[in-house]
C-alpha cells in the first residue's frame, strides 16, 4: 500500500546560488539554482506539510532585490495546482526556526504546527547573549515568534522535546539537536505505514542541501560532506545524515532536500504556468497525478 | 540616496534600532515558550535580565540621535517604538501576564518595521550570511 501523495512543491527560487553555501568546501566553485520548496504530505485523511515558506510582504523585497530570490508566488496559487488551499493544511512540521521554513505561518489558518522546544528556548538563551554574538541570530525574524506567541496561545503550537512517533498515522518526528541550528528536526513518512518500513521517506529541511550532502561528489564512492552552514556542528550532521539515510534503507533518493533542483531527475515533475515546478514523489492508492 | 548628514545619522543610529530589536526579539523569545507552556519562561530569565539592561542602552543611544529631516520620520518611529517596547518591558515586572505584554510589543515591533521602511541601512531580519540567499554582486 501507499498511505500518503507527497509533492515537493516549488515557490521561488535563487537562480545562482554559490555551491560553497550548500556544499561543504566548494568555495570558488560557481553557482547553481536554489529552489525555495515546501513539501505537502496528503493521505490518510490528513493534509500537511513540512515548512511553509516565507512571507513575501516581510521578505520578499529585501530578498528580491538584494539577495537575488526570484518568482514567489503564494502558498493559495502554488498549493492551489495540486487542487487544495491553506486553509485545508491541518498540520505543519517546521524543520527549523529560519524565516524563510517558518516565515508564513499566518497563510495557514488552520494548521496545527510542530516545533521542536529546544529550537525556540536556545534562540531565546541566544538573544539574552551580548550583542557580540549576533551572528547566532541569524536568519530568525522576530515577526514569527511574535505570531508563533498566538499559535501557542490558539493551541496551535506542539513544541516537542525529541523524537516523537506517529504523530499521523506513520509520520514520525526526528530531533537532529546543534546540526543546522539549535533544534532543527526531519519528518519521516513510512508510506506503508509499517514499523519496519521498506517505503520510508525523509524530509531533512536543511540538513542536507543537496544530493551530494548525501553521497560526495562520486556516488560510486560515496562519503557525507555536510552543508555550507551549522549553527551546531558538522561532526553532528554527517551523524544525522547516517541517521537519515539508514532510516531509508540506504536509498538516498528517499531523503529529501527541499533545495535540491534535480529532484527532477529522479522523480516525475512538471512546470506550472507561474514558472515553479510541482515534483511528485509518491502517489497513495487511488490519487490521481498532479504532474501528468 | 540620502544626504552626508542623513547617512552619518544612519550609521550612528542603526545601534539603537538593533538593541531595541534584540529586546523586541527576546520579550517575543520569552512569551512563546510562556505561551506554549515551557518550564523555562520566567519573569527571572536571563534573556530578560538582558533585555532590561539592553533597553537601557538603546534609550541612552536614541536620545543622542540628531536626526536630519530626511530621517525625521524614522527618528519618530523609532521613539515610539521605543516607548511601545518600554512598556511592554515594565510589564514583565509583575506576574507573567501575556495579554499586557504582548500588546505593546506588537505595537512597538509594527514601529520598528515602519522605521525601517523609513530609511535605508536598518534591517528587521539579519539576511547577511543567511543560508537562504547571497547578496548580490558577491556571488560572482
């Protein structure tokens, strides 16, 4: 059986994105596309996501202008290609606390979020550190504590401390402390919803940027070679990266990086008329494709 | 483009506006976990300790600001913000009362958003050096 569709869904984009950020090492090496997804996960009678995106009326003008993102477009068009709307997202799981996976929390009226608590209690030890520390505030928008203070007080805010199971039916939650930040966490999804999956996936948010996070740069030899950027340690992503990649039978195309462009390569896609693409990675029984 | 004075009143303000940033950031920090129920929020947290002392920095700073016309009206959201996330702060001197903090800190945050729209050079969110982008003219 398969339990769940799951879609990676396109929403901007960075055209030339230096491969030294998403690559530990690879300074002076040029620039490939960054794509900007979320992922949504249907089936079961639930509809989730993993991360959410941005805020374009906070960010996007900085970032288009400034930081070169392109072509972001809101979650009720990119959601909407696939046939649902924000508000029939029920669930969301935010990897981490950047602004641009938790950045859009107020599109999702209905949503039910899931946060590690160590990710917002060390972003709050690190604002109380003095000023010469502000390289570890990185990334975080004040904005969105202020909105998640409402989520939590709307009882829409489940801060989890480590791993938690099932939290759908076969959706698991996977702490991966002091790697990319303080409490970033993957989702996975055994799409059999067996204990012992043989059709498990991995949603790493910014664990791994790319495919050669996950295999170096000789997928005949392959080694783990940790992303551009840990606010924890690489020692302690290369070990959440075996983690991953054993969850998944040692089938690498199973863990999924949001940023990765060939996704495409791998799995069915299409482009929409926006520019963004909607890449399918599985189908639950009796789904109809949304990239055919 | 902004005139010598202005920039010079950018470069010697943009202090300010971060400290009272970072004291917005760190009473939101506080209510969210207070709101989520965490065992660590307290009216004796550290982050809060900082915040006070931090909000007492950026009132020293905003009162030697001599803004020039062009930046007047940054000048003036700014003291509002300032006054919003004072009050929000006094707040937190009694019990943990969500409502009475986070109204004026919702306040003074927005003050500080339209400060930035005022003039260039103030950012609400650190992009230098994010993962998710790389300023333009250094990927090259």
């Amino acid at each position: 059986m398969t339990a769940y569709s799951l879609w990676v869904m396109e929403f901007a984009a960075v055209p030339n994105y230096p491969q030294s950020g998403l690559i530990y090492g690879m300074h002076n090496q040029g620039t490939r596309k960054l794509p900007y997804c979320y992922i949504v996960i249907k089936g079961q009678g639930h509809l989730a996501m993993v991360d959410v995106g941005y805020n374009h009326k906070a960010h996007g003008e900085v970032l288009a202008n400034t930081y070169g993102v392109r072509g972001w477009h809101p979650p009720r068009e990119v959601l909407g290609e696939i046939g649902i709307t924000p508000e029939d997202i029920g669930t969301v799981f935010i990897t981490h606390a950047h602004f641009d996976h938790m950045g859009n929390i107020e599109d999702f009226p209905n949503a039910t979020f899931y946060l590690q608590e160590r990710e917002l209690s060390k972003w709050v030890w690190t604002m109380s550190l003095p000023r010469r520390f502000r390289w570890l505030m990185l990334g975080i928008d004040p904005a969105d504590i202020l909105r998640a203070v409402d989520l939590a007080r709307q009882g829409r805010l489940v801060c989890v401390d480590g791993d938690r199971e099932n939290v759908l039916p076969g959706v698991d939650l996977h702490a991966a402390f002091d790697t990319h930040t303080w409490g970033s966490m993957y989702v996975t999804v055994r799409n059999d919803l067996a204990t012992n999956s043989e059709s498990s996936w991995v949603f790493c948010g910014d664990l791994a940027y790319t495919q050669e996070n996950l295999r170096g740069h000789d997928p005949k030899d392959p080694e783990y070679i940790p992303i551009g950027f840990a606010m924890g340690s690489q020692f302690n992503l290369i070990m959440k990266t075996e983690e991953m990649v054993k969850s998944v039978g040692g089938d690498i195309t199973h863990v999924v990086p949001p940023h990765e462009e060939r996704l495409k390569d791998l799995f069915p896609s299409r482009i929409t008329k926006a520019g963004l693409r909607i890449t399918e990675l599985a189908l639950a029984d009796g789904e109809k494709s949304q990239v055919h | 483009m902004v005139d010598d004075a202005t920039a010079t009143y950018i470069v010697d303000n943009q202090r300010c506006f971060e400290d009272l940033k970072q004291v917005a950031s760190q009473l939101a920090g506080l209510l969210v976990l207070a709101a989520a129920g965490s065992k660590e929020a307290s009216p004796h947290h550290p982050a809060l300790l900082r915040a006070r002392e931090l909000y007492r920095e950026a009132m020293d700073e905003m009162h030697r600001g001599r803004p020039t016309e062009r930046a007047r009206k940054h000048h003036e959201h700014v003291a509002k913000a300032a006054a919003m996330i004072g009050a929000a702060l006094r707040q937190t001197e009694g019990a943990f009362d969500l409502d009475r903090i986070l109204i004026p800190l919702r306040a003074g945050y927005a003050e500080l958003e339209r400060a930035a729209d005022a003039l260039p050079g103030f950012e609400m969110v650190s992009y230098e050096r994010a993962c998710c982008g790389q300023r333009l003219g250094q990927s090259k």
